[in-house]
C-alpha cells in the first residue's frame, strides 16, 4: 500500500467530482492548495483551471494565467500547492504517458475516472500511488 497519504474534505471531493462531470467528455483540470504536514497533505481549497489543451477530448494542460491566479491565492491564505487533478472521460484511472512526461510539480497527480468512478492520485514521474483518504468537516 501507498505510504504517502493526502487527505481530501468530502466537500471538496464532491467539488471535484462536479467539475469532471459537468463536461464529460473533455478532460478538465484545477489546482488544490492546502498544506503538507510531515509527510501527510491536507487539501483546504480547490480551484478549477480552463484545459487549453489543443484537444481537450484526450489531454490536458492548464490554462497558466490561471493557475499562476490560484496560486497567489494559495499564498494569500498561507497555503501552498498540494495536488492536481484532472479527468479521464474514457479512464483509466491510471497516469498516461503525457501526464507522466508533463508533470512538473512536486505534488499529488489526481486523476477522476469518469468511466469507473473512481479518483486516484500519483507522485509523477515515478507512478507512486498516494493513499488518498476522504475526510468529514474541513481540517
Ligand atoms: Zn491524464
């Protein structure tokens, strides 16, 4: 089992189910900021981000203006960035290549399977799953 755990507030859980599902059939993209406590993330806010992708059906890329916006303010609220999370519309619930090749961050990769339902995250490049728990109330 993964050792790395990122714990997620059921609300923002729903949240992010809610943005993959309101366009499901292009990959959709946002930032979660929060804070790492030893070796264990706490995720306090999401932010969803346009996928400027060329094709938004099968990749994504965030939109930087964007993201740069979300995390200044992270940095407002004293948080830092703790995990991206974008959609599989078709799954799997596994990193692809791109997503692999892409990543540029130190951070939780989340990915939501639209297909199966399911949501996991990875520590990229090396695929290393994160035990991603779903918390009660905000931490
Ligand atoms: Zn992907």
């Amino acid at each position: 089992m993964p050792g790395v755990p990122l714990h997620l507030p059921a609300a923002l859980h729903a949240a992010l189910w809610q943005h993959a599902r309101s366009d499901p059939h292009h990959e959709v993209v946002g930032a979660l900021g929060g804070v790492l406590h030893g070796e264990t993330w706490f995720v306090h806010t999401l932010y969803p981000l346009p996928n400027i992708a060329p094709d938004p059906t099968r990749e994504y890329l965030a939109d930087p203006t964007y993201l740069l916006r979300a995390l200044k303010a992270m940095r407002a609220e004293s948080l830092d960035l703790v995990g991206l999370y974008h959609s599989h519309p078709r799954g799997p619930d596994r990193p692809s290549r791109t997503d692999t090749q892409l990543a540029a961050y130190d951070v939780p990769y989340l990915i939501a399977d639209l297909r199966s339902g399911t949501l996991r995250a990875y520590l990229l490049p090396e695929a290393q799953e994160v035990a991603l728990h779903v918390t009660d109330g905000p931490e």
